[in-house]
C-alpha cells in the first residue's frame, strides 16, 4: 500500500468501480430519481409563482407559497364544483363515443386489409400501444398514483419554501474547485424550469379556453369535457397535441360528418396558432427546444418509463441542455483565460 503505483492503481479502479456502482443505482433508482424530479417540477411552479406574487405582494416567502397553493386549490375546486355534473355525464358519454367510434375505425381497418378481420377493438389498442412500454410501479395502481402525487407535492413544497437551502446543499456535493461552476448551472437550471413551467401553465389555459369556446360554437358534444382535455394534454408537447386532436375528430363525426369538420379545422386552426404564435414566444422567454429532439426524448423516456417518462421528458431534456451549454460556455472560458 506504501507504493505509489499500487495506490495510483487502486484510486484509478475505485474510480471505474465507483462509476459502474453509480450507473447500476441510477438505473435500479429510475423510478423514484423520475419522482424526484417530478417534485422539482412542482418546485418551480410553486416558485415561479411566489416571484411573481412578491412583485405586488410583500410578504414572507412561505406566506406566498401558501397562498399559491391556495389559490390553485381554489381555481380547481372552482371549476369541478361548478362544471362538476357536467364534466362527469360528459365524461361516461366520451367513453361510450370513443369506444363507438374505436369499433367503426378498427373494422375500416379490417375491411381495407389493414388489420386481420376477426380483430376488435381491444386487440388493436393492445397491438398499438405494445411498444410503448409499462408503467411505473409507483404508479400503477391507484395507491400508487395517490401516494406518487402526495410524495411530489411534498418534497416539491419543501424544495420551494427553502431553495437557496438545498441549491447550496447540492453544490457542496461536488469538490471545492467547481462549487462555483455548479451553483451557476443550478441557478440557470432553476431559471429555465421556472419560465418553461410559467409557458407551459399559459399553454395550457389557452388551449383549454379556445378548445372550448371553438367547440361549443361548432356545436361540438363534450365541448367543455375537450376543452378541460386539450388544456391538460398540452403540458405534454406534440403527443398531448397528437392525442387531443383524435378525441376532438372522433367526438365531432359522432355528432355528424359537419362538426366532425368543425372539429378537424378547431383542432388545426388552435394548433397552427399555438405553434406559430405562442410557442415561438414561450420558446423566446424559456428554452428554445427543436420538436424533433423533444419529440425524441419522449419517445425513448416513454418507451423506457412509462406515463412519467413522457410527462417529464421536455423538461428533462431542457435541464440536459442548460448543463451542455453552461459546460461549454465554461470550455471557453477556460480557452480564453489560458490563450
């Protein structure tokens, strides 16, 4: 042990060793490090929204988380109590239009020789989503899904009433020399989240909003039902868009070959103006993310983990691009602090 060589050798393996450790735990941890990160999505949420309430509300840091919680508790205990009938009769009549309508699908399928004839509708679903992946195991059940939620308002509430606590905890993590270097790129992580989240809530009302006033013009059944649809959908970008978009097309030709027209033009006309207009701004405010590399990485962490996967794929991918950024802004500065 007293040889150079021998302790040069065992610090070169401990690290090899070390580093196959770490990527075993993250991958038998995915589950929970995916919870982990989904409360620092609530975090920022929460945040956000504390900065934007001490603009015009001077008050303490927890006072104004509270009040957020609050108010958001509000909005949609608000909107249940007073749309509450009519979402949950629209709701058992859009699970009896789509299965009709699944059923005159999967047999146009059949008879054009797409699928084998004795196919139904629960073989074709079960064929369609096959690759999609499983689910977690945290929230495969319903226990699961009202624990998963419990623990990330949780651990997302204690992130954000004490954030510069945890930011320094998390750079002491890392060796003095780039302490510095880490508590930039947690800052500029923070940053991002907060106004992708802050775009991504805006989204989410317009989308809602419109889908429904749009609908309810066409004369579109289960109007308010899509609209409460599409504006959740929209937290998750191109497959909520994707999904929103055949409940609305399946729901208006159940109605008639003239709002299923309706339909089709809502649908293009809310989305070409979201992706042209709004996007193009949030992206302007937040993170500009290019769809196709957005659209990737829900595809991989969908396939990989499921409806957490997808959920957080964006915001995920956003945190990863901030990181290579900040590295290679530090490259360069390193090239012109040494040149």
């Amino acid at each position: 042990m007293r040889d150079p060589l021998v302790r040069a050798e065992l610090k070169r393996a401990s690290v090899w060793f070390g580093l196959a450790i770490g990527i075993a735990l993250v991958v038998l941890l995915i589950q929970p490090l995916m919870l982990l990160f989904a409360g620092l999505v609530f975090a920022a949420m929460l945040d956000g929204g504390a900065r934007l309430l001490g603009r015009v509300l001077p008050v303490p840091r927890w006072l104004r988380i509270a009040i957020v919680l609050l108010l958001a508790i509000a909005f949609v205990s608000g909107v249940f109590y007073m749309t509450g009938v009519q979402i949950a009769a629209q709701w058992a009549q859009l699970q009896v239009t789509l299965q009709v309508q699944g059923t005159r699908f999967v047999h146009w399928l059949s008879g054009m020789g797409f699928i084998a004839a004795d196919s139904d509708l629960m073989t074709f679903g079960r064929q369609l989503v096959g690759s999609v992946g499983k689910l977690t195991g945290y929230v495969g059940t319903v226990f699961g899904v009202v624990s998963s939620v419990v623990l990330v308002v949780a651990f997302g509430l204690f992130i954000a009433l004490e954030p510069r606590l945890y930011q320094r905890g998390l750079a002491w993590l890392v060796p003095t020399r780039a302490r510095a270097h880490t508590q930039i790129t947690i800052e500029r992580m923070a940053h991002t989240l907060r106004r992708l989240m802050a775009g991504r809530l805006a989204g989410m009302v317009f989308e809602g909003a419109l889908t429904w006033i749009a609908l309810s013009l066409g004369g579109v059944p289960m109007a308010l039902l899509l609209g409460i649809l599409t504006g959740l959908l929209a937290f998750i970008p191109n497959i909520g868009a994707f999904t929103s978009g055949v409940l609305m097309v399946a729901v208006g030709f159940s109605a008639g070959v003239d709002t299923g027209v309706w339909a089709i033009v809502t649908y293009f006309a809310i989305q070409n103006f979201d992706g042209y207009v709004m996007l193009p701004y949030v992206a302007r405010k937040t993170v500009d993310m290019p769809p196709a590399i957005t659209l990737g990485a829900q595809i991989l962490l969908g396939s990989l983990l499921g409806f957490m996967g997808l959920l957080l794929a964006d915001s995920l991918t956003a945190m990863i691009k901030v990181a290579l950024e900040r590295g290679s802004e530090r490259e360069e500065e390193k090239a012109a602090a040494s040149g």
